[in-house]
C-alpha cells in the first residue's frame, strides 16, 4: 500500500468522492487494506448515560474506509495521481 499516515488523498469512491480538496489520512490499518481519512465516512456513536455524563451523549467519528477508495494528491500537479508523488526535501 502506497498511502501512508499524514498524506493527502482524494476520495475517488463513495460518498465523497465529488468533493475535489484533498484530505489528510488520520491512519493505516495494512493488515485489512482501510485508512482512516479525515472528514470522510462520518458516523454517529451514541454513548450511554454514566455517573460523569448522565445524559450520554451522541458524538460523530470517522470510520475507515478501503483504501482502493483514494487516490494520493499531488501539491505540484494540483490534481489526483496513480503513483507515488516525489517527495520534497
């Protein structure tokens, strides 16, 4: 897998993927192929009341998403690219 956590990617499958501003990937699960990317694939975690929240709470968190689903994005070419970018020192 070329993607590595701190890239930028664009979603290219999904529900996101008519969104053209590139996301940062929050992190990389090799073993199962996903990434987590920020912004991308939001859902809803409902927590149960407890002593120090009694009225629970509803909170919305990333979930990761196939990493076939991205594309790397390129800061010189402005646009989407197939392999990895060359890296500036």
């Amino acid at each position: 897998m070329k993607i590595k956590k701190g890239d930028q990617v664009v979603v290219i499958a999904g529900n996101s993927k008519n969104r053209t501003e590139p996301r940062t990937v929050l992190s990389v699960d090799r073993d199962n192929g996903r990434v987590l990317v920020e912004g991308v694939n939001l859902r809803w975690k409902h927590n149960r009341p407890t002593q120090q929240q009694p009225q629970g709470e509803r909170v919305q968190e990333e979930c990761p998403i196939h990493a076939s689903n991205v594309m790397l994005w390129d800061a010189a070419q402005k646009t989407a690219v197939r392999k990895r970018p060359a890296q500036e020192s």
